[in-house]
C-alpha cells in the first residue's frame, strides 16, 4: 500500500520546488495562525512553509492550542490573513465554534480559515463548506504539502482580494466624507488620506509608506511641500514639511515628481503627480517592487478620475486660509489671532503676555497719502515687528490699523516694543515717523477663552488711549469690573430715559443790575430708585460715549422750550434759559432742525432759548460747531461759552463765534476773596468780555464777598447757591413767584 503512494501524496514530503513563488525583496508580512491541539501539527505545518514567499512577502506563524486560545488570541491580534483550523480539539465540534465566533462575534469577515481535521467522517465536507465561510475543508492525510501550499496561496490571494475591496470601500469613503465636509479644518487631509489608502490598495498595498505632498503656490523647491496626508510609519509627519522626513530619497523624488510633472515608476518606488497648472501634489509609495502595466493604467484612470475633487477641495482649503490669514501681511488675522490666544492660554499661559498695538492717527496716512501708502506702512510695520519679534512671538494683524502679538513677558515690554516705532518707516518714497498705543494682557491673569482673551487687551487699550501719561496699560481685573459697572450704568441710563425718569432742573441767573431773575440754566438730573441722583458728572459721558446723548438732547431742548411757553403763561415774558449742548449733538445732521423744531413746537420767540458749549467743544471740530451757531444765532437764539478760561484755547475763535454771553468758571470765582491771583483772571475775563461787546455771567457764586468782588468787576449777571440752587420746574414756579 505504502509502495502505491508516490511522494507527493505523503504528509509534507520533500520541497517541491513547483510550489515555489520567485522570492523578491519582501515588503511586509502575512500573518498565519495555527489552531491544533496536536504539537507535532504545529511544528510539521511551519517547516512546510517556513520558505514559502507569497506576493513578496513572508510568512509569520502565530500558534494556539485550543479554541479558547484561538479566540482570545484573535481579540488581540485582528490581522491575521489565513487560519489552519483543526476541528476537533476539546470537543468535537470546537473548531466549527471557533469559525462562528470569529464570523459572528469577533466581526472578522477578511481572514481565510482552512479547516483540517483528523477525524473525516464526523463533519460531512459538503454541508461544511455550504454553512461555513470558509476557504477549504481537508483531512490531515490528504493535505500534502504541495496542497497545503496551493491552499495557503490561494486563501492569501483571497484575503488580499477582500482587503482591496474593503480598503476601495474605505478609501472612496474617506473621499466622500472629505467632499461632503469641505469646510472642516483638516478637509484637505482627509481627502488625501483616502487618495492614499485608496492608492494602495489598487496596487495590492497595505496603506503603509505612503504620503501626498503638496507644493506652496510659490512654485519653490522642496522647502515648501508639506504632507498633506501619510500612513503607516509616516503618519507623524502630517502637516510637516517635506524636510522633516528626513529621507533624501523621498524628497529627491517627489521634487523631480512636482518639477517634471510626471509619474515616477522605480523598482524600488512609485511616485504619481496629481492636480493641474495651479495645484499639484505628489504621491510617495515604498513599492519595494515594480508596479504591473496593468497596475499602472488603473492609477492613472484613478487619478485623472479624482483630479478635479482634489482641485475643489484645495480651493475650499485656500477659502479656509483666506478666512485666517490677512492678504496684505500674510500674518494671522483676527479670527487667528484669537484661537492662538486661546491655545497658549490652555498650553504656555506662564510668563506669555498678549499685546495690542494701535497705530495713532493712521487714518490721516490714508487720507492725507493715500490707501497705497497706507497699506505699504502697514507692511514695513509687520516687516519690523516680525524682524524684531518674529523669532519668539506670535505676530498678527486683527484690524484695520491693530496688531496683536502673543509671546513671553520679558521680550514684549513696552519699551521694547516702543522702540520699534523711534525710527521712521519707509513707504514708497515717504519716510513716515508714526507713534503707537499698547494694550497688554498676562495670559495668566486672561479669560480661558480667546475671544474673552481679546475683549480683555481692548479694555487695556482702550484705557491706555486716555492716559496722557504712558501710552501703555496692563490690564487687570478692576478694569473688567469698572467697564462692566459702566455698561450697567449705561443700560439702566437707556431704560430709565426710555420710560421717561430723567428730570430737568433749573437754577435761576440773577442781575446784579436790578436783581431781577434774568435766566436760569437747565440742568439735568437722573433720579434712580436705589442709587438716589446719580451724579451729570458720570452719566453725562456715559451718554455722550455712546451717542445717547443726542436724543437726550434733543428731549432736553424740547422740555426747556415747554418750561419757556409755561413761564410766558405765568406773565414771566422775559425770562431765558440756557441749554448745554455737547459734541455728538454738532455732529448730528439734525442738529440745527431739531433746535429750531423745538422752538416752532412751543410757540417761544427764539432769543429765549441760550445754547451753552465749553471750550473743549468748540476745540474740537470749530468749523462745524461755528457753522451751526451762526445758522442758528440767524433765527435769534442766544450763544453763551460755558467755564470760560479752563481751556486756554478759544481766544483765537473767541472772534468767530456768534457769541452773546461769557461765563466766567466756577475756579476763578472761587478764588477771587483769598487768591489775588484768581481774582485778575476773574476780572481779565470779565474786561474781555466788554471789549468784545458781550455780557458776562459768573457761576458758582456762593458767599457775599464773592458778590461784592464780581461786582467791582463789572460782571453783569450771577448764578449759585447764594442766590437759588437747581430745582424741579415746579419750585422754579413758586421761586420766580415770590421775587
């Protein structure tokens, strides 16, 4: 019987070189697990294939003893290709079990399972093979080597083949879910990811050494390809640029790749050039083997095929970078710049500081220069910062005339980053010295979140442009609680304004002549319910800050007519009154109609109403405050200038404004008994004043020396305490009743 067999149907007998695949440079593993509780099964199986090279690559063998092993062993280690199974171990049905558990509870539908057993007649082959996902069922007599190895070959053929298609599936996935998540932050490397994996899989690769690199629009050398997407053992160097792979071969090829604008085909590597004349990308593949003709026509059908996806989703990539960076400095913009301030909160708060650098009056530059000038300024400005701070600093630019820098305390002082601005900068052919304001924030002290982060560095600004001073301010806690208290204030200002709370006052202007009530000044109080008067003081401001103060204006101007129309009623035909009016009510286009509307509506003849404005108003914008009182002083109403002399500054259109009434401050009245010198200022206004043809009134008035002094003086009129203190409308009434 023994003489009949012939060598090729006796257990794993001798090699058998037909069986034999041409050994190439190996390029990967697959893994085979065997399951038999037979030692001798182990040792026999791995001598028969310890050679065997399959696909270029080599055979790793894995062994457990019992299902239960195989099982756990499996949880563990999921990348297994093929299973020599036996079927009866423990029990005799424990192989079949371990096929259902791998199938069914382990989820795993790739690794091929060749089941042997010792025992032909306790399964049935047929019905087996028909509920069993399996690659082949053979006794242990009749699998030979020469079997063994054509099943082994055909199971990992198999595998390989349900891989390709589960890593296509994959791959498109991945394409797919980039496409439909454009807008995502990694778009473009998930798209290349999938380009990757789907890559190697056409070409029968695990997606192991392989990367997309893209090259900058410069058009430069390999300074300026990044990684865009990368697998296996270069999965780390995503986002890096080209160099840190440190791998002279892989950057010599992709530069020849993106320069030629060509495939590369090696024996030893596959390079595939992707994109168009705007971009490009280049994919690596460590190949260890040359790729089929067949192999290559499929890549290049794909290629062509995802080219355009490629150029869409690097499009959306360059709309995401357009929406971070500022296309004049090339510097993170705002929305940048407060993510960065976030990230270094959260990673390296100790000892960094965020600073704000505000260009004084740059609005000048443009409008005296011109728009390229100014946007040239801009760049030498960035040129300088990056020159001086680049190397330890976050450098952006979050506005029109605003950077930001974030980077460690002891480099971004402010006398550091004072003497960037000593020399003058160069635009075009102007040499332009400019001047800047700082705000500064310790990122320790900061808000966690970037934009809390930012409001905190504006408080500071903020700040640092009304100190005269210092033009820096460290921000700090009260700060944030001051602007707080003061936007409370502002909004309960609004409310109570809106439901009508605000009051007028008055406080009466007496002749020194016949010592007869002349005038009165209306003044405004803010009545709150449990702060009690809030002081003019500090919501008058508040309201011209925020532009309340023009409808608060044009309310007080209707209520003082309406108080003038009630006087006149009362037989009190000749009394005035005077009305503050602020800046923000010059600038509004309505100004001078809402004034003369005012006096239309209550019927009152015009030289009644008396328009106050301070020194530092008429400072301000001269030209459109002198416009606006000549037009009105044309329809009779009254022009008084109010703490005349605090200023030092409205001489010079002292000659231009349309004025009837001098007021001498408070500060100089004061002084007039004990300070001599308060008293020539005092009496200097007062002679200057009839020069110039107009009355003089002095306000604050509170002792009777102070009357006698004023008197002597030539001081026509007097307001303060001495004589009435503001009051509602009411008591006005009964006061002017009883002189």
């Amino acid at each position: 019987m023994v003489s009949n067999v012939t060598d090729d149907e006796l257990l794993f007998l001798a090699e058998d070189e037909t069986f034999q695949v041409p050994v190439h440079q190996v390029a990967g593993e697959w893994h085979l697990l065997i399951v038999d509780d037979d030692e001798e099964i182990h040792t026999v199986t791995r001598l028969a294939l310890t050679d065997l090279i399959v696909m270029g690559r080599r055979l790793v063998f894995h062994h457990a003893y019992s299902g239960k092993d195989a099982v756990q062993f499996l949880r563990i280690n999921p990348h297994i290709a093929v299973i020599l199974l036996d079927v009866v171990m423990e029990s005799d049905d424990a192989g079949l079990l371990v096929v259902q558990q791998i199938r069914e509870q382990l989820g795993m539908d790739e690794v091929r399972i060749v089941l042997r057993t010792g025992q032909p007649g306790y399964a049935p082959e047929e019905s087996v093979i028909k509920e069993y996902d399996i690659n082949d069922y053979k006794t242990k007599t009749e699998l030979t080597r020469s079997k063994l190895v054509t099943s082994i070959i055909a199971s990992i053929r198999s595998y390989q083949q349900i891989r390709t298609i589960n890593q296509n599936r994959l791959g498109l996935q991945k394409i797919i879910n980039a496409g439909s998540n454009l807008l995502e932050q990694h778009s473009l490397h998930e798209f290349s990811e999938g380009v990757v994996t789907q890559i190697a899989s056409l070409i029968g690769l695990h997606a192991e050494g392989v990367l997309c690199a893209q090259i900058e629009d410069d058009g430069s050398t390999s300074e300026n390809v990044y990684v865009l997407g990368a697998a296996g053992h270069y999965a780390p160097f995503i986002k890096c640029k080209l160099e840190r792979l440190n791998n002279p071969r892989i950057i010599q090829q992709i530069t020849i790749c993106l320069e030629q604008r060509r495939h590369i085909f090696s024996a030893y590597d596959t390079v595939l050039f992707l994109g168009n004349a705007k971009h490009n990308a280049a994919v690596y593949i460590e190949t260890n083997r040359p790729i089929e003709a067949f192999d290559r026509q499929l890549i290049e059908v794909f290629l062509s095929n995802i080219s355009i996806g490629y150029e869409n989703v690097t499009l959306f990539q360059q709309l995401k970078h357009a929406a971070y960076i500022d296309p004049l400095t090339k510097t993170p913009n705002r929305n940048e710049f407060t993510h960065l301030l976030q990230e270094t909160r959260r990673l390296d708060a100790k000892h960094n500081v965020a600073v704000l650098i505000d260009i004084n009056h740059f609005s000048d530059v443009n409008d005296g220069l011109g728009q390229e000038i100014g946007n040239e300024l801009l760049v030498a400005v960035t040129h300088r910062l990056v020159s001086e701070f680049g190397a330890v600093a976050q450098i952006a630019r979050i506005g029109a005339d605003v950077f930001g820098l974030i980077g460690p305390e002891e480099v971004l002082t402010p006398h550091a980053i004072n003497a960037v601005f000593q020399q003058p900068f160069e635009a075009a052919e102007h040499s332009l010295q400019i001047n800047a304001t700082l705000g500064l924030c310790q990122l320790e002290l900061a808000a966690r979140q970037g934009l809390g982060i930012l409001k905190q560095v504006y408080i500071a600004l903020n700040l640092a442009k009304k100190n005269v001073s210092q033009n820096f301010e460290y921000y700090c806690a009260e700060m944030e609680e001051q602007m707080a208290a003061r936007l409370s204030l502002l909004r309960l200002l609004r409310q109570d304004f809106a439901q009508g709370k605000l009051q007028l006052w008055y406080q009466p202007q007496i002749s020194l002549h016949s010592g007869k009530v002349v005038g009165m000044e209306a003044l405004l109080r803010w009545p709150t319910e449990h702060q009690g008067y809030i002081s003019p003081a500090v919501f008058i401001p508040l309201a011209e800050y925020s532009g309340l103060i023009v409808d608060i204006g044009a309310w007080v101007l209707q209520q003082a007519c309406q108080q003038i129309h009630t006087l006149q009623q009362q037989g009190f035909n000749d009394v005035r009154v005077a009305v503050n009016v602020s800046m923000p009510q010059f600038r509004s286009a309505d100004f001078v109609q809402t004034v003369l509307d005012a006096i239309t509506k209550w019927q009152v003849p015009p030289e009644l109403l008396e328009l106050e404005i301070t020194e530092s108003v008429v400072m301000d914008e001269p030209k459109m405050v002198i416009a606006a009182l000549n037009e009105l002083k044309s329809h009779g109403v009254k022009v008084a200038i109010d703490d005349f002399g605090i200023g030092f500054s409205s001489l010079r259109y002292l000659q231009q404004l349309p004025l009837d009434r001098i007021k001498v401050d408070r500060a100089f009245i004061r002084d007039t008994a004990q300070a001599p010198k308060g008293a020539v200022i005092a009496e200097t206004i007062v002679h200057l004043g009839k020069r110039l043809g107009l009355l003089t009134i002095a306000e604050g008035v509170e002792t009777q020396e102070q009357v006698e002094a004023v008197k002597a003086m030539g001081c026509d009129e007097v307001q303060g305490f001495l004589y009435a203190k503001p009051m509602p409308a009411d008591e006005l009434l009964k006061f002017l009743q009883r002189k």
